[in-house]
C-alpha cells in the first residue's frame, strides 16, 4: 500500500511547495546497505584526497549560497538575511573539516618492553537525525566530522523541512564524494529514524531533537550498543547584574531569544536580571522588543518570520497565560505567526521550566549572585547561556558555577565551527563542533609493538 505524500509547507504562507514520496523501512534499509557497501573503499581515501573533497564541497556551497538560503528561507520561514549567514556558517564548517582531516592526531605512549600508539579509527555507517529549525546548518555540523573521520552515512532531515539537505545531497555527489558515502531518507522519524536506530549496521547516531526523542533513542540503541550523541533540548539563562552595560544587554537580549522565532534550543528564554536593576533593565528590554521587525521572510529587513506549523503556534500559545509585560505585533492572516512576547515570571513557573521553542521570554529577579547560580541551576537543562556584568572575577566565578555547556560572557553567541558545543544534564552528551567533534565520529585504537 503506497503512503500518503509528504507535504511540505511555506509557513509565511501555508501554500505546499513541494510533495515527497516519503520512506519507510524498506528505503532506509537500502540507504544503509549503499552506506556500508562505500565504507571501504571512503575510509580508504587519503587523508589530502578526503580534505580536498570536503573543501571543494564547501566551495560548491559558497557557489551555491543564495539557492540554498532561499530553500531554507521558504522550507522553514526563516528570514533570508538569517538565511544566508547559516549558509556561510555550513561552508565554513565544511571548509573547518576539510582542514581537521590530516590533524584527528593518535598518541605515542611510553611503556616499559616495547612502543605503544594509539590510532583514532572511523566507526563505519553513522545515522545521522537532524532537527527542523536549523535542517542544513545543523546536517554540516554532523557530516563534516563524519566524513572527515571517515565514516559513511545516512541522514534522516525532519519531515517538515527536507528540501535543503537533498539540494546538499546533489553538492555533495558534484564535489566528487562518491555515491553511497552521503544518503539522505526523507520520512517519518517513527520509521525511518527508529530503523536507523535499531538498524544492526549502524554503529552510531548524531541525533539532535527534543528531550523526549532523545530518551527514546538511547533506549533504541543501547539494543546493539549504538555510540550516541544527543544535542536536546535547553531552558538557557541570560543573567543580568546591575553592573552590566543594560542598554547593550537589553538591545542584545531579544535576538538571543527571537532569533528564528525563538525556535533555538540555544533560546536564552530565562531572563535573570538583578532586582536593583530590574524596572530599568524592563523598560529597555521592551523597548528593543518592539523594534524587532517581523514579517514577510524575504524581505530583507525582517527579523523574525513565523513559526514552524499551526500546531506548534498553539502549543507556544499554551505558555502565555494572564496578561503578558509586552507582546509585539505580527501579520495577520495566513501564516504561523506568533508575536514576540515577554512576561514575568518565578523560576517555578511553567513558562520557566518547560522548552517553548518560541518567541516568549520570561523576566525573572534575583537578589544577588548566589541567587542567580541557584535560579539558573535549577533547570533539568544546561546547554547555553549568557553572563553580563563589568565585573570580571564575578563574570569567572559564576561561569565556573552555572551547569552548562556553553556559556558567553558579554554576548549571547553560542556556536563557531571551531568551538565545542554541547550540553550538560538533560541537554544531552557528546560535543559537536571543533575538534572536539572528531572524537564523536572515531574509535580509538591501541596498538603496542614488543621491541625486547
């Protein structure tokens, strides 16, 4: 019996702009055999040969730029000037992996009787789960440390947003990577990232999702002792003292939220803000809320588009109760609009302890710096973060002290293709990114040589 088409949707405009065959078990199955059969002959590719394919396929991404960031613009609303950084963020990851090959270095280890070394060893066929907010960025965080270890794989893009990684798929066979080595699936994660999970053959997933999600697939791997690495979900803290710069925090704060319409497990939702400074920092905060421009994704000066679905509109919808501190304006009519939001909060609110993944932001006082680690703790997450003051020991100390995995002092950025990012507690395990990544996508070998 043939399945329904998978339909995929402008959400600026909820007009279908493409329908999919989707996959199902049997294609996933076949995706996996064409990834092990190619794993011999790819791990076998020199290391400047391996380097080379991966730069000349970042170059076919800089090439290709503004189609790419027009398909992930439409595909998931996005704003196009988003659009086209997260693109050059891909070929820069890509040419960052490129550069990573020759330098995933073993060790020479002194023991007593011989010559021991290690080797860092691809692990074969990696499956590959990737999100629908960030579908092409977050696919080259993955593939470029896979590949660049070695590894073949299969990559499952969420059902809602496939059309940028099979655009890439097409790249990737043009920059001379040989078929089998990249396989894109599109269809349900119920079946085709659960059969990749359970899948015999593949020795490891990158999976990034929802908490929930994640809970399920390590429960689907440990079945075959699958290596896993999760990036979920995350309730990060934006502290404000009241020796901060507030009118730089507060300009800064809402796009560390609304950013791709605060669809970002990086969202700095919780807003901490030191109670001598809190009707002050507030009415900046407002303030830069209601400049913050959304509409139409394409055009270039909007900021903000819609988010994913109807159905996530009324889920983000759930966590505005009451009357908010501010709430902005967005279209009407067609579209998944959501305007951005702000209310007042304690810690132990649901708005402050559940992922919105959308633009509502939650202002809550503290009274000191010990109160303003115990708040920020107090999240079953710890993935991202921000830390203002002018203060410099204050701005150490309480990096040291807060649970999560990337932290910026004076800034809300979170991620460069060169740094490690990850979370601690339940944001997941395993870093992406850096150098750090490669040891995700390896084994590590030892061998020692008798010389007595």
């Amino acid at each position: 019996m043939r399945q329904m088409a998978l339909i995929v949707t402008d959400p600026a405009t909820e007009e279908t702009i493409a329908e999919l065959d989707p996959a199902g078990i049997e294609e996933t199955d076949a995706a996996v055999a064409r990834a092990k059969a190619a794993y011999k002959e790819w791990r076998a590719v020199a290391p400047t040969d391996r380097a080379r394919l991966l730069r000349r396929l970042a170059t076919l991404v800089e090439e290709h730029a503004e189609e790419l960031a027009r398909i992930e613009s439409q595909n998931v609303g996005k704003p196009i000037a988003g659009a086209r950084a997260e693109v050059g963020m891909v070929a820069q990851v890509f040419h960052f992996y490129a550069g990573a090959v020759d330098k995933h270095y073993g060790q020479t280890i002194p023991v007593a009787g011989g010559v021991d070394m290690t080797f860092r060893e691809p692990l074969g066929v990696v499956g590959l789960i990737v999100p629908w907010n960030f579908p092409l960025n977050i696919s080259s965080w993955k593939l470029g440390p896979a590949l660049a270890c070695g590894n073949t794989v299969v990559l499952k893009p969420a059902e809602l947003t496939p059309l940028s990684a099979l655009r890439l798929a097409e790249l990737i066979l043009e920059a001379g990577i040989p078929e089998g080595v990249v396989n894109v699936v599109v269809g349900p994660g119920r079946v085709v990232g659960q059969r990749l999970v359970e899948h015999p053959d593949v020795a490891k997933i990158g999976f990034t999702g929802s908490t929930d999600v994640g809970r399920g697939v390590m429960q689907g791997a440990a079945e075959t002792i699958k290596r896993v690495t999760l990036e979920l979900g995350g309730k990060s803290a934006n502290v404000i003292f009241a020796d901060a710069d507030l009118e730089q925090a507060a300009a800064a704060a809402p796009y560390a939220v609304f950013d791709n319409a605060g669809q970002d497990c990086c969202a700095r939702s919780r807003i901490l803000v030191e109670r001598s400074a809190y009707d002050r920092f507030a009415e900046l905060l407002i303030e830069a809320t209601r400049n913050v421009k959304v509409g139409d994704p394409s055009d270039e000066a909007t900021e903000m588009g819609p988010l994913i679905s109807g159905q996530h509109r009324d889920t983000v919808a759930s966590f505005v109760e009451g009357d908010p501190l501010f709430r902005g304006d967005a279209p009407s009519g067609r579209g998944f609009w959501f305007p951005c939001t702000l209310v007042e909060a304690s810690n132990d609110d649901r708005v402050a302890r559940e992922e919105v993944f959308g633009p509502v932001a939650a202002l809550i006082p503290f009274a000191d710096e010990e109160e303003a680690v115990r708040i920020a703790n107090d999240t079953p997450y710890g993935l991202s973060g921000s830390i203002w003051t002018e203060n410099g020991a204050r701005a150490l100390r309480v990096a040291r002290a807060l649970e999560t995995g990337v932290l910026s002092i004076n800034s809300n950025s979170s991620v460069r293709p060169s740094t490690p990012f990850g979370g601690f507690k339940q944001s997941g395990f395993g870093r992406e990114l850096g150098m750090h990544a490669l040891d995700g996508y390896s084994e590590i070998k030892n061998v020692y040589v008798a010389t007595g």
